[in-house]
C-alpha cells in the first residue's frame, strides 16, 4: 500500500476533528457572546480535562486498587488511596491555577511576509497565589509557559507565520494550563478577535526605480534639495540619506551634518504597479515593496499608484508604512478568493 492511500484517513480524521471543535467553538460563542477586553476567566469558563498522562495514572492507581482487592492488601489499599487523594488534590489545584486571570490583547506589529507576527497578550494575576504554567493559543500556535507572581502581570506572545499578504486575523485565543504535574488540561476560550497587517515580502534584488522628472526648485519642488550647487549645511535629521551628510564636518567638531544643494532636483518617483510587466501581482507587489523600503533607507520620498488607489509623493516613516499597507490590502479584479 502506499503512503499516500494511508496517509488519507489520517487527513479526513483531522479534518472531521477540526469541524467538531468549530461546531463547538460556535455554540461557545453563541452561549457566551464576543467578550469585552479585559477578560477574566471565571469558573463557569473553564474547562478542565485528565490529560493523556493523568488517564495513565487514573489507570495505574485502578490497577493498584484492583491488586489490593485481589490480595487483601492493607499496604495496597493505602497507597492507592493515597495516589488517589493526589490525583484529586491536583485536579482542584489545576482549575484553581487559571481562576481569576485577566486577559487583555495588545495588537500585533505588521511584518512582511515570510517573517514572524507576534501576538501580545498581558496576562495579569490579581490573586494572592503564584499563577503556574500558563500558555495562550492561536490556532496551532502557543506561547512560551508563563508564570504569573501574586497581583503582578506579564506580557506574553504568541508567533504566528505570515504566510500570506492582508489581515491575518484569529477569533479565538486559548488559555490553557497542565499545573500540576501535567496531570489535567485546564482551558477557557476567550472569544477576542486579534489581527494582524502582512506586508508583501520585499523582492531579493535590488529594484532599479522608475525614472523621474527634473524640475525648478523654484516650480513646486523641495527647495534646498537639489544636487547641482552647494547651498550649505544644516543639522542632521532622522531619515536623511548617509550620502548626504558632512563627514568633514562631523570629524572637525562631532556633529552631524548635511549638505544642502541648489538648482534644479529630480521629482520624487511614483512607484506604479502598472508599470512593471514581469512576473504575477504578487511578484510586482514585492518588487514595489522593495523600490519603497529602498526610497526609505535612502530617506527620499517617493509616491504610489495601485489601479484605483494611490499616494501622493512624501516621505518618512508614516509614507513607508501607509504605502506598504494600501499594498497587502490591494486585490485585483480578477482574485475572488476571500480572505
């Protein structure tokens, strides 16, 4: 037989297993409704469960019970009594361990595609006791296990994959916990909705920009900006390009400085999708992207033009990012599929 007709079943028991749990998630939701941030878990929204590890033991101590039966023996008796105690004292601890702890999500960073989103989430213990092991999940993703000291808060995060430019976005984080002993899994849905922005991953080689016109500085352009006669020097500024600054002057007196230039100066480029003709959307939209983080870097402003939407020519962090973002959301007319 080959692997591929054994490996089917194993793929429809998953998936039917995946239908069930969001059949389950949707009566969770319909009985609780969306919840509010901050989230506390109470005790009618937890859910606790013998964990793969506490079934061998439930058997064990069965078994133990059974021999002391079979042999009448007092030693027998005592120990799974005693074993038996145990499995019920963590039991009550294990529920205890997530009762009362507040959840609050703190949004995620936009990331390229490719690299890693990281879910912040504080978690926020207003009890006496120290909070054990705690772990919050995302889908098939989960946090580092966190520990929670009395009335203290941690920040925790989970990382998800950006496999796909848009909005990632999940509905529903789980709070889980196996303290102690990994006998039990505790567990509460909280139904919060988190998203993320994933940007288009940036082409690997360098994008040769679109050509742009010269033009007066005295007819609209960027005065003091332009590359034929030395105007002077001014103080440095975040964003300006290292080709630009006076490395004379910085080793003369410590402190950075450009030099401005005068006359006529190129327009600021227009990166436009329409213009590039090679590869699908998603190889042009990297290549855009990659112009865009370019023009950045070398602190020149620079516009956008997407069919129906576009940006007018500026600069600065806020022009790189809203540029970035008109991208991951842009959908052509012929893609259909949601997202």
């Amino acid at each position: 037989m080959s692997h591929a007709g054994v490996a089917v079943p194993g793929r429809r028991t998953r998936r039917r297993e995946r239908r069930r749990l969001n059949r389950l998630r949707q009566w969770l939701l319909r009985s609780h409704g969306r919840d509010a941030a901050p989230l506390t878990l109470k005790r009618r929204r937890l859910y606790i469960l013998p964990s793969r590890q506490g079934l061998v033991f439930a058997l064990m101590v069965f078994t133990m019970l059974l021999g002391a039966m079979n042999y009448d023996n007092a030693m027998g008796y005592l120990l799974a009594f005693l074993l038996g105690g145990v499995g019920l004292a963590a039991m009550h601890h294990a529920h205890r361990n997530l009762l009362g702890v507040e959840l609050t999500p703190l949004g995620a960073e936009p990331v390229h595609v490719g690299q890693t989103v990281l879910y912040r989430f504080r978690l926020r213990n207003p009890g006496r006791v120290t909070r054990y092991d705690v772990v919050l999940r995302l889908g098939e993703h989960h946090s580092r296990p966190a520990d929670l000291t009395a009335d203290a808060e941690v920040v925790v995060a989970v990382g998800v994959p950006a496999r796909r430019r848009g909005r990632q976005r999940f509905d529903t984080v789980i709070v889980e916990s196996r303290h102690p002993g990994n006998l039990f899994r505790v567990w509460s849905w909280a139904h919060l909705t988190v998203t993320a922005t994933l940007w288009p991953a940036p082409a690997t080689q360098p994008a040769e920009l679109p050509p742009a016109a010269e033009q007066s500085g005295h007819e609209g352009g960027l005065a003091g900006a332009g590359e034929e006669d030395f105007a002077g020097l001014r103080e440095f500024h975040r964003g300006d390009a290292p080709r630009r600054i006076a490395w004379k002057a910085y080793a003369r007196d410590q402190s950075l400085r450009v030099k401005q230039f005068s006359g006529n100066q190129e327009a600021p480029p227009v990166l436009d999708l329409d213009s590039l003709s090679a590869g699908d959307l998603e190889q042009r939209l990297s290549v855009l992207t990659r112009q865009a983080l370019d023009c950045a870097r070398a602190g020149r402003p620079f516009g956008l033009r997407l069919p129906g939407v576009g940006l007018a020519p500026a600069g600065g962090r806020a022009q790189l990012e809203q540029a970035l973002t008109l991208m991951a959301d842009f959908r052509s007319g012929d893609d259909h599929e949601p997202r």
